[in-house]
C-alpha cells in the first residue's frame, strides 16, 4: 500500500506556485529579491560600480597575497582578522584603533549584522526613503519592522524632521545614507547629531552609510569625526565602490568596541574567508594607486551635472559616484532610448526621474550623446505634431 503525502502535489505548478506551497514565513510572502537588471551591454551605468578596471600593479598584489594564504586554506581564517581590522583603522584615522573596526561580507552583511543585533521581532529600524532600496529587504530578513521616514518634496531631510520622527517612532535603529542612494546628496553634521540625540531616550543605535563617502566634494565632513563620546553610532563603509572591489564583497563599520562585541553575538564562525581578507590588505596597502581613479570619477560626475543643466534636465548635486535626475522627463521612454543605444542606466522607482554612475570619459560621453539625441529626437516629434494640427497646413 502506497503512503499519501500530506503535502499537495506541485506536479505542473509554476515556481511561483511551488514556492508558495513552501512553508515560508508570512512577513516573506509576495516580496520581491533585490536585483538590478543584468542586461548584457556595451556600457552598464546602473549599479554605482566603479567602471574603471583595478590597475594592473594592484591585481599583480592581490594576486601575490591571495598565493601566500593558499597553502593555508584546509584551515580556519583568523576569526578576528585582526590585520584587517588594524590597517583599515589606518586607513580611516581619526584616532580610530583596530577595536573600533569590523568588517564582513560587503556593506550589506554589515547592515544584516547589525539589524542581527540591534533589530529583530518587535524592534523597528527608521529610514528615510527614497533611499538604498536594501534597507527594506534587510529589515524583513532580521524580521525587524521597516519604517520608511519621509523626507521634503525636494528629497532633503532636515535635522529638524529626522529627530521628530525619531522621537515619534522610537526605532532600535535609524539607517542615514550619506551620501544617500539614489539622491546623491550628503547629510549635514546637524541632521546626524540631531536625530542620534533624539534616540537617546529610546537607545536607537544610529548607522550612517557612508558606501560612497570617497566620492563625496567634501570628504573631510564624514561622520567618522561624530565617533568620539558618541557610543551608539555607527559608519559604515565598503570596498566595493572607491576601491573597485565589488567582487571581492568587503565590508566595514568604525564603532565604539562594544557595537563589535555586540555583532560578534551574531556573525557567523569565520565569515570572513582568508582570500577575502587576503585581497582587502593588498588593497589597502595599494590604496594610492586605486583611489587615483576617484577624481576622475569626480570630474565626470561633475560633468554630468553641468551637462544635464545645459539641457534643461534637473540633476541634483551630487557627492557620490552617480547621478540623480528629472525635470520634465519621461523616464521609461529615456530609459529604453539609452538601451537602444546600448548604454543601460537605473530607474529607481521614482516617477519622472532616473539615476546614472558616473563611468569612464568614454561612457560619460556616450550617456549625455544619448540623452541629447533623445531630447532632439522629442524636440523634432514635438515640432512635428505642432505642424500636423497647425489649421494653415490642412
């Protein structure tokens, strides 16, 4: 006699349907993953990366430490990745020591950690949206309850309206991207203090994201300089931009000790691999020659800037690697023109507006040629049409 499962078959059901059939949390069902279009092109300016290829005297050092760990990979990494951990406290100054450095899997396993620790059923994490479409998703993994924030109808926040809705909600944990993804713009020292003054009465732990810090007009105003007598607040930074190393993944945040101590509680045994740590040390100790790229990257986010204003087209100022724009556009229609031309930039949700990372020269040039073809093109149709319904032609 044949046993009948007790589960419904899924024999002919689409994935969607077999998913569903999956015991899977509730506050999970009906989400979307995170994901940026991967379309094959000649030139991708969507996710923020950073175009301009690791310098061959680096890939060479990198190459040359990732070959002194091999013969050690049948064992465990250093756990604490101790010299990891003391050169990025160099790299970073500010009378940081290595005990106020941790770093993880990329920028987002930070965040994870930290919403591991910090967050979790019955806790809320606030952030003021738009901003990294991320901090949503990290939420729902640690099951802590997101609160999107709101900021001015210009996209700005005041320190005024940050520490209000601090106070308000009461979170565990306030997310400030700055420079904020995907507007661009960086938060002022007021707008930081102000709302890590407001969670004193309910003990929010304060991140900043500072993923695209280097890029910043004015890198000296990092909140690195907020640390000191501040124990709840957090930076966090990545290698993935600046340093072109968003495949290597390696993350980190400059804390009090005791915000490292709480995430150890969480992280998992050796999550940090020697290849990893191994390739994050060769490029620091090369960070010269790798960070040399970033004033270009400057000049041609400027540029978009100025060129986009030429045309009428509204950017915001802009201190990360990208560019965040609108004035009258019609984004999906521009948006499928770029691909069309071979050139791929993000919409990010955000009617009427669109995002693109500042690349090489060459594809800088290739993005404004293609939005300028696209308002000639919209100029010519709008001449056209005026023409056509003119009573003298009929």
């Amino acid at each position: 006699m044949t046993s009948q499962s007790a589960t419904p078959s899924t024999e002919g059901a689409s994935r969607a349907e077999r998913l569903a059939s999956l015991p899977l949390r509730h506050d999970l069902r009906g989400k979307s993953p995170y994901g940026a279009p991967q379309i094959d092109v000649p030139i991708a300016l969507n996710t923020n990366e950073n175009t301009h290829p690791v310098p061959q005297d680096v890939q060479d050092a990198i190459v040359a430490e990732v070959s002194r760990v091999v013969g050690t990979l049948n064992r465990y990494p250093d756990r604490e990745f101790t010299q990891l951990r003391r050169e990025l406290a160099e790299y970073l100054g500010h009378g940081l020591d290595q005990d106020n450095i941790w770093a993880a899997n990329g920028s987002n396993e930070i965040l994870q950690q930290l919403m591991q620790a910090f967050g979790g059923p019955g806790r809320r994490v606030l952030a003021f949206v738009p901003s990294y479409s991320m901090y949503p998703l990290l939420s729902a993994g640690t099951n802590t309850e997101f609160i999107p924030g709101v900021r001015a109808e210009d996209f700005t926040l005041s320190a005024e309206s940050a520490a209000a809705q601090v106070r308000e909600h009461r979170p565990s944990i306030v997310l400030l991207c700055s420079p904020n993804n995907p507007t661009g713009t960086a938060l002022e020292d007021d707008v930081v203090d102000a709302v890590y003054r407001a969670g004193e009465e309910s003990n929010t732990v304060v991140v900043v994201d500072e993923a695209y810090a280097e890029f910043s007009r004015f890198p000296e105003r990092t909140a690195l300089r907020l640390l000191e007598g501040r124990p709840r607040l957090v930076v966090s930074r990545t290698m993935s931009k600046a340093f072109a190393l968003a495949g290597a993944r390696i993350g980190y945040f400059a804390a009090a000790p005791e915000i490292a101590d709480a995430v150890r509680l969480v992280r998992l045994p050796y999550h940090l691999s020697a290849v990893t740590q191994a390739t994050a040390l060769a490029a620091l100790r090369h960070r010269t020659t790798l960070l040399a790229d970033v004033a270009d990257i400057r000049m041609q986010r400027d540029r978009i800037v100025d060129d986009l204003k030429r045309m009428e087209l509204d950017p915001a100022e802009s201190d990360s690697n990208f560019v965040f724009f609108g004035g009258g556009i019609d984004a999906p229609t521009l948006w499928q023109d770029l691909l069309d031309r071979g050139v791929l930039i993000r919409d990010v949700g955000i009617p009427g507006h669109l995002r693109v990372t500042a690349g090489t020269e060459e594809e800088t040039t290739a993005f404004l040629d293609g939005v300028r073809a696209h308002l000639e093109d919209r100029s010519a149709a709008a001449r056209d049409s005026e023409t056509e319904q003119d009573p003298a032609n009929r």
